[in-house]
C-alpha cells in the first residue's frame, strides 16, 4: 500500500510542472504583456496596477528568470495580492504593511464550495445508485426507460438555465425558498437548529443544480456497471447455491459495479469546481466560483492564476483520494495483484 | 448511414438536429422580423401571433432572434469541435503511432489538461485575450480535445497490432501510408461519435459563456445572451427566458441522441456491453 502511494504521489510531479508551465503560457497569452491587454472590462486600469502587474510577475525579466518566479510562488502558494481596493492576500491570511492581519480570499471562499460540492456529491450517490440499480434490473422496463429519459434531459438541460427558473418558480412566484446569498439577514441571532434550516434553504437549489449532471451520468454509469457485473460466472455461482435475490444484487453485485465509481466521482471533482462558476455568481453565493468570475470581470491577474492553480492542485488531491479509497476498497490494488 | 438511423435514437437526434440546421440555415428568409430591430413602441410584447415568441426589452422579436442565434450556437458548436477533434487527431495518432517517449510526453500533457477544471480554464483565457465569437471558437477548441487524442491513441495502439496493418507494413508501406490509409480510416467511427457529442457539450459551454456576458457580445444574437436579458425581466416576460433554454436544452438533446446511436448502431463493441 505504501509503496503504491509513493508511485501515485510521484506521479503528480510531472503533472504539477505541466500545470505551472500552462498557467505560464497564459499569463503570456496576450499579444504584448498584460499589463498593454485592452482591458475590455476595466478601461480604468491605472498606471499603478500596471507597475503592480509588472513587479508582481517580473515582467520587465526574460522569460526563464519568469518562469522561475512563477515556480517559486506556486511553491510557496503564494500568489500576491488582490488588485481590488480592498488588497486582501489571494491565497491565505497575511499581514499587511501595517501590521494588520488580512483573510485570503480563497481561504474564505473554499470551504463554501467545498461545502456545496461535497453535498452535491452525496446526492448524486444517494439518489444515483439506486436508480441505476432499479433501471439494471428492469432493463428495458417503463422504471429502466423513464430513467433514461431523465439521464438524457439531465445530461441536455442548461444548468444556468434551469437554476434561473427554479430561482423564479420557488423563490420569486411562490416565495418558499430564499434566492441568493448563504444566510438570510438575521442569521445570527438564530438557534442551532434554525442556522441550519436556514442555509439548508440557502443550498437546496444550487447543491441540486451542480449536481444534476452527475446524476444523470452516474446513473447511467451504475446501470452499465451492473448490467456488466450481473452476467459474470460467480453472480450465477451466488444464485446457484440458493443465496436470496437481494444478497446477490446488493452484496455481491453492487459492491463490484460501485468500484469504478469511485474514481468517476474523483474524475468528475474539475467539473463540479469549474461548474461552480454559473451557479455560485447567479446565486450571489461568496465561493470560489464567484470569486473567479468576478475577478475575470475585473481582470484582477493575480486572484486569476491564484484560483487556476488552486483548483488545478485540488483536482490533483481529488484524484489521490480517489485512487487511494480505490485501493482501499479493491484488495487485487492495495496487494498489488491484477487489475 | 442509412444503417445508422436505423436506430431510433439516432433517428430522434438526427431529425432534431436536421430541423435546427434547417431552420438555422433559412434564418434570413423564415425570420418575420430584423432581428436587431429595435422597436421603442413594442418592448416586452407577450408572444402572439405578430411576434410569435414576444418582444424583447428593447422591442426586438424574440422568434427572430432565436433564429439567428441557433447559427451562432451551430457555428461555435461545429468550428470549435472542429477544431478539438483536428487537435486530437495528430496528437492521438502521433502517440499511438510511434509510441516510446513521445506517447508519454503526449499523454502526461492530457493528464495535465484534464486537472485543469475547464470552466476556469476557459474563463481565464477569456480574461486575457478580448471576448468574441472567434476567441471563444479557439478557446473551446483548445481546451477540449484531451477526450479525442486519448479515443485516437488507443484505437492506433490496438489496430497497429491488427493483421491487416502488419501485412501492409509488410510488404513495405511507408508510415504516412499506414497512418492515412489503414488506420484513420478504421477508427472513424469512435471520432464521429465523439465529434457529435463534442458539440453538443460545445453548445452549452458557449450559451453559459454568453450568459455570463463572456461569449458573443450584444447585439448579435446567441442564446446565451437572450436568456441574460430573460433574467433582467424575468418577472414580468417568461417568454425572454423559456425559449432560449427550451431552444439550448433541444439541441443538446439532439446531439447527444444522435452521438449515442450511432455508437449503438456502428460499434458493435459498445452495443454488446449495454445489452
């Protein structure tokens, strides 16, 4: 096991250099340098954050040295300040000339959409395996066929869009759930309980929202796995020694159909981040998703390239979990046999 | 083809689709109205039958719109597609051809693409270069054609071993030869499929881009940004929201039907699987 650890985590060295070295190229995207780009969105771009941008990249250095600066700051996670009036460090707490202590903004903004990817995971397992479970066993009946119909309009449905109507049809028309933010004004001076209730209101339809494509592909994905597993000799082994139906499906099936699941969900970790963006800023929900766009929209560098490299480093740390969990749950990896 | 459509998601997909081109297609002729047409005395108009989906905040008809704007997103669907699966192509046959150190290099370079979340990605690009219909074509394609490269690489790796090709390097037929001749040829399939659905998931990333103001700029028409107008005015015009979701939702719909018949129908190795 540890052995199969060292081999994983050296093989996230190549992939972090590849990652350093992308970031790079598009911080050099731009005909010029950065600092001459039109910005589109912010013709106010003043003098003062262009000699910023300058020191804070090294712009006026070859490219190599660059580059160099660029791997140290990766390193040492340390990505400058925000352009915004405010400063605030991008990454983590730190203090200011002043002396005084300043919060990341991706400190801040991390754990929440950890919070709702987290969540969305669990409901896309909740409600996805049984449905794929139902639809392997009634292949081809009207649950398996209605459960296609709805892997197909999950997988076609605008998430943005939906989110919009649902932000219409339950928060606007009907007035049953809130329609942006995290807590509502008067969060504080609620009890426990009420706290909760009240950012379980918050979450529901933005947890439903980035989770509805996963649903739909992991039912899918759990449907053909059983399907796969069901026809293998030692499921007939099961029924032939006279083992119930339910003992066979859920003990012996599913357990080896849910395997390839988990690293599905950790391949599909970049997408609930990234998929973050539409359904964070339409909710006005503080996350990393609506810190990005916002700083897109104002075209502050650092908090960019910050918020590129973290998500890069998690997808990272996502997929060793998932590997590791695999090879916790499958005995033929954690020995080293097979598979 | 005519075997293909056969299946009946395929032929569900294609019929979709085929109506979107077409009505994308005769745009000019079908819309009822200029579709930038601005008309102070018909803002916010519900449909009827003048302006059969409504009016717009700035009195545009929302049908004409919408016409226009299925070129938009099939056009940003199909270059940017393009685009990804020529990408993944060379890079695809290239590592699955000569194999060694460049499939390695090749393959740890989609590894690194893939960690990368795309949205940000797509995002990021967008911030430094200026937001249009090309820019977002490029950067679509760019950050889309890790699935292709791995799809070629290991159809070559499996069919360079195939009898066929052996017998042809045999008797002395030079690499390109094997390469446009026998293998290409041979793995079409799994790269029409994945072209197929590669649009489909085209399709929504440029309506979100547009949504959030990032994709085809106003006044030209996308879906994306009708259904961004539709949320300023959501609570007094649905129609403004509705349709260019219902229009986006359609057309994905389709793309992935027809993606997933034709695998049904012209791979047999994926067809045994599911049945």
């Amino acid at each position: 096991m540890t052995r199969y650890l060292l081999k994983r985590l050296f093989w996230m060295v190549p992939l972090l250099v590849g990652i350093s070295l992308i970031s790079f190229l598009i911080m050099h995207l731009a005909p010029g340098d950065i600092t001459t780009t039109e910005a589109g969105f912010n013709p106010k771009a003043s003098e003062e954050s262009r000699q910023k941008l300058r020191k804070l990249y090294h712009l006026d250095e070859p490219l190599l040295t660059q580059y160099g600066y660029w791997l140290q700051r990766m390193g040492t996670l340390d990505f400058g300040t925000s352009f915004a009036t405010h400063q605030r460090p991008v990454f983590w707490e730190k203090k200011d000339e002043h002396g005084n202590e300043q919060k990341g903004l991706i400190q801040d903004a991390l754990p929440i959409t950890l919070l709702i990817n987290v969540l969305s995971l669990g409901l896309i397992v909740i409600v996805a395996l049984p449905l794929g479970v139902i639809s392997a066993l009634h292949q081809n009946g009207p649950p398996d066929r209605a459960i296609t119909i709805f892997v197909f309009v999950g997988f076609a449905v605008p998430g943005f869009w939906l989110a919009l109507m649902l932000m219409y049809w339950l928060g606007v028309a009907h007035d049953w759930l809130p329609i942006s933010g995290l807590h509502s004004l008067d969060y504080e001076k609620m009890g426990v309980l009420a706290q909760i209730v009240d950012s379980a209101k918050h979450l529901a339809i933005p947890v439903f929202i980035s989770a509805l494509g996963g649903l739909a592909g992991i039912s899918l994905f759990v449907k053909n796995g059983m399907l796969d597993v069901l026809h293998q000799d030692y499921i007939t082994t099961a029924r032939a020694k006279g083992l119930p139906e339910n003992t066979v499906v859920y003990r012996h099936a599913l357990r080896n159909a849910m395997l390839p699941l988990i690293t599905l969900l950790g391949l599909s970790i970049p997408g609930l981040i990234g998929g973050s963006v539409i359904a964070e800023s339409l909710f006005a929900i503080p996350g990393m998703g609506k810190l990005f766009y916002d700083a897109v929209m104002m075209r502050d560098f650092p908090v960019i390239m910050g918020i590129l490299t973290i998500g890069a480093a998690l997808t990272l740390i996502g997929n060793l979990l998932a590997d590791i969990a695999y090879a916790w749950a499958d005995p033929r990896v954690r020995r080293g046999v097979g598979g | 083809m005519k075997y293909a459509l056969a299946n009946p998601l395929a032929r569900w997909g294609a019929f979709i689709i085929g109506s979107i081109l077409l009505l994308a297609f005769l745009a000019p002729i079908i819309a009822p109205f200029d579709p930038d047409a601005i008309d102070v005395k018909a803002i916010l108009l519900a449909p009827s039958s003048v302006h059969w989906m409504g009016t717009d905040g700035l009195g545009r008809d929302v049908f004409s719109r919408m016409l226009f704007g299925a070129r938009i997103s099939l056009l940003v669907g199909f270059v940017a597609v393009g685009i990804a699966t020529a990408i993944g192509i060379v890079l695809g046959a290239i590592a699955g051809f000569y194999r060694g150190w460049v499939n390695v290099v090749i393959m740890r370079l989609v590894d690194v693409m893939l960690s990368i979340p795309t949205f940000f990605l797509i995002l990021a690009v967008i911030a430094f270069l200026t937001p249009s219909i090309w820019n977002i074509m490029i950067v679509i394609g760019l950050t889309s054609w890790m699935g292709v490269t791995r799809l070629v690489r290991a159809e070559f790796l499996s069919l360079r071993e195939r009898e066929f090709v052996l017998s042809a390097q045999t008797l002395g037929a030079k690499n390109l030869r094997l390469i446009f001749r026998h293998l290409l040829p041979n793995s079409l399939t799994p790269i029409i499929v994945s072209f197929v659905l590669g649009v489909a998931s085209a399709v929504l990333i440029e309506s979100g881009l547009s949504f959030l103001g990032l994709g085809v700029q106003p006044p030209q028409a996308s879906w994306g940004n009708i259904l961004t107008d539709g949320k300023e005015y959501i609570q007094f015009a649905w129609w403004l929201s509705l349709f260019p979701g219902l229009a986006i939702l359609l057309t994905v719909l389709g793309y992935n039907l027809l993606g997933e018949g034709l695998r049904d129908a012209l791979d047999p190795r994926t067809a045994k699987i599911k049945s």
